[in-house]
C-alpha cells in the first residue's frame, strides 16, 4: 500500500474528476448558452434588414466574428456561475448568483432594444446598465471564488467594446 500525498491521493491528485463533477460543470456551461443564445432570437430580427443599413463605426467586425466570441465567453460565464454555485459561502453566494441572474437579463435585454426595438440609443441605455451590472457581479463573485470572478473579465471586455460599437452605431446614425 502507498503513501498519499497532501491531497490526500496516492497519485498526488492527478486521478479523474468526479464523473458528477463533470455534468454539474457541463449543465452549467449549457444552460449558460442556451440562455444566452436566447438573445439571438432579437437578433435575427434586425440583422438581415436593419443592421446591415447603419453606418458602422470603426473597428466593427464582421458578423462571423460574433457568434464564436459569446460561445466561448458564455462557456467562461458558465463556468464561473458553477464555481460559484458549487460553494458553500451561504449570503454571499446567493446574493453572487442573484447579481449573476440580472446582468444575464441585461444581455439578453441589450440583444431586444438594439436589434428587436432597433433602437441605437435604447441599446445603449441598456448596455451601460449591463456593464455595470458585469463590474458588481465580479465584486460579487469575489468574494466567494476569485477564479469565478477572473472568468468574468474577458466578458466585461468584449462588453466594454460592444458599448464603444454601440455608441459609434449610435453617433452615426
């Protein structure tokens, strides 16, 4: 018989996940997408039409671009949530996951002004108020997982570009 380690397995915890562990992850980063691919029911309301008639402000990319970029920043935001929900920090991480659930009403809200309402200066509106809601749900998920928190960063970043897109879009047209 062998000696463990610190982590308490002979193999000093190179043995698998827990197969639970897994699908808890994975159910997670699915419901992420599927909530969030959601918006692209708004989406697809202006972007044959009405997108295609602005004026794009500089930087804009092409529309392949986008689809790729959220299926792997709402596998990161997934991801987060689950480190979050699989904690065991009473308050703090309900209240996590009660900032989570309101900037995911607010991204797909942003996809229903700017594209369902077609409106550049409602969008906006919404924009400003989703990434504030990102910066409080990194604070909030700090304080109960600072990985989940790291996670979020990349999404605040492209946020922070679609609100420049946004403003130009606005400004332009």
């Amino acid at each position: 018989m062998g000696t463990t380690d610190s982590t308490g397995t002979a193999d000093g915890g190179r043995s698998l996940p827990d197969p639970r562990t897994i699908g808890s992850w994975l159910l997670a980063v699915v419901v992420t997408e599927l909530v969030g691919a959601s918006g692209s029911v708004f989406t697809s309301m202006g972007l044959e039409s009405w997108y295609p008639s602005l004026t794009r402000p500089p930087l804009t990319p092409p529309n392949w671009v986008i689809g790729p970029v959220w299926v792997v920043l709402f596998a990161l935001v997934g991801t987060a949530a689950w480190l979050v929900y699989r904690s065991d920090a009473g308050r703090d991480r309900t209240v996590a996951l009660g900032a989570f659930a309101g900037q995911f009403v607010l991204n797909v809200a942003w996809s229903a002004a700017f594209f369902g309402l077609q409106s550049t200066a409602v969008g906006l509106a919404v924009i400003v108020a989703l990434w504030l809601a990102i910066l409080g749900t990194i604070a909030a998920f700090d304080r109960v997982d600072r990985r989940a928190s790291a996670l979020l960063v990349p999404y605040l970043l492209w946020v922070t570009f679609a609100g420049y897109l946004n403003l130009g879009f606005f400004l332009l047209n």
